[in-house]
C-alpha cells in the first residue's frame, strides 16, 4: 500500500464515522419526539415581541380545549418560560434516566432554566454548543403524554433558531408581531427564512395591539403574505404582575387566547 494514501483512508474512516453518529443520533431523536403528535414553533425575527408570553397563554388556553400540551423553551442564552409560567419544580428521572418535565396548570415543560444556578446567569454558549444542547435536551427528555408541543424560539435568523428548524422538524409555525414597523419588518424576514425552508406557517399574532403602539401590523402582514390573521392581543394591565399569568387571571386576555388556539386548532385539524 502507497503510504501516501493513508491520510485520505483515515480521513474517509472518520467521515464514515462521523455519518454513523449523526444517523443514531437523529434516530434517537426521533424515537424520543415520536409520542408528540404536533410540533409548533412559536416564532419571530425580533426579541421583545412577547414570544414567550404568547406561548405561555396560549399553552393555558389549549388545556382548556382539552389538549395535553407541552412547552419547549429554545431560548438557550434566556430561557424565561419556567418564570413566566412560575414553574418551580425540577425535572424527575424516569426508569430510562430521561427527564419528566415538571408540570404546572396541566402544561409541562422543558427549559434550559432549569439548569441554571442562578437565574441572572449568563448562558455564554457558541454556535455547537447550542446545537448540542438542544440535541441533548430534546432527546433526553421523556415527551409522553404531549399532544401538542409548542416550541418557543429564539429570535433573529441565524444560527439557533435555524438549529431548531433543522432538528426538530416542525410541522409549522406561529408569527408573533407588535405594532410597529420595525417588529413588523423582523416578522416578515422571519416568515420569509421559513419559507425559503419550505415549512408551514399557521398564521401570525399581533402582541401588544392597542392604543399605546397601534394595531394593524398582524393584519397587514397577513394580507400581503397570504398567511391567515389568528388574532389581537391588547396590551393589559394584567400583564404588568409577573407573579400572575393574564389567561388565569384576566377574563377578555382569556377570550382574546381562545379565539386564537381556536384558530389554530382549526388550522391543525
């Protein structure tokens, strides 16, 4: 044998390899997201729209259609699910050393916030880093009893959110927008990055309609990217208290929530 040769017999070996782990790796995954009937990205190119909030609400009113529905925090760096919905609990080990997600208001939930020391840390975490977090989170975890998995995405069109894209294959996705023209502008970048993916998109919420920033942005976005209008959430009063959750506590947010999973549920059948 032509010594020569040997680096490109070693380098084939390990891209051999290297293909072997994806493969196991995507079939565990896959294995572990098998009991979740419908995954739903809750998405946009802008942070501060409510994302979090959105997802968090419309968990809440999807229970009280009688679905079973999990949260997936993928906010990496800011995980903030497991305070918006006041989650205390920490994940339990099943018999198969996967982790249960704590539930609370009959939605369970997983986040990188549970593994936080404290949660002013900074989680200071490189493109692969977060890529194998949420391998590792996602296929670590035991998702039975979840009909409807709501994914709360980082912002932006890069790197994280497109990881999750790429990982998770969701069967579709939720808009979030507000008012003004910059967060409308991020809202459409995003809903064209899903497109140029050829994923589905459900239909777009306008956060924080009202008279403070206005309202029309949802609608017009709607309109001119043929998407369907799920619904307006007027910015409240009842969501200044970070203690209570609007859909609990505040009768017209709990409508506005409901017409929105009704939509979507509509959408999903």
């Amino acid at each position: 044998m032509n010594p020569t040769n040997k680096p490109d017999i070693n380098q084939a070996r390990s891209k051999i390899q290297q293909l072997k782990n994806q493969f196991e790796q995507r079939k565990q995954l896959a294995n572990s997201l098998e009991p979740i009937k419908t995954k739903i990205g809750v998405y946009s190119g802008k942070g501060g729209v409510g994302k979090t909030s959105v997802t968090v609400n419309l968990a809440l009113s999807l229970t009280k259609m009688g679905y079973n529905p999990g949260i997936f925090d993928v906010d990496i760096d800011c995980p903030n699910i497991t305070k918006a919905l006041g989650v205390t609990n920490k994940p339990q080990v099943d018999d198969q050393n996967r982790m249960i997600p704590p539930e609370l208001h009959g939605v369970k939930v997983m986040s990188m916030g549970f593994f936080q020391k404290n949660e002013d840390e900074a989680i200071i975490f490189r493109g692969p880093m977060i890529h194998n977090a949420i391998n590792q989170l996602l296929s670590g975890t035991n998702w039975s009893g979840i009909d409807v998995l709501l994914v709360d995405l980082p912002p932006g069109t890069s790197d994280a959110p497109l990881t999750v894209m790429q990982t998770l294959d969701l069967d579709g996705f939720v808009i979030v927008t507000t008012p003004q023209e910059l967060a409308k502008l991020d809202a459409i970048r995003s809903i064209n990055m899903i497109k140029k993916l050829n994923h589905n998109i459900y239909g777009i919420v306008e956060n924080f309609s009202g008279e403070y920033f206005g309202k029309g942005a949802g609608k017009e976005i709607s309109k001119n990217h043929d998407i369907d209008f799920l619904g307006s959430i007027e910015m409240r009063r009842s969501y200044s208290d970070p203690q209570k959750i609007a859909y609990l506590e505040d009768m017209e947010a709990n409508n506005e929530y409901n017409q929105v999973a009704n939509k979507l549920i509509q959408k999903l059948d």
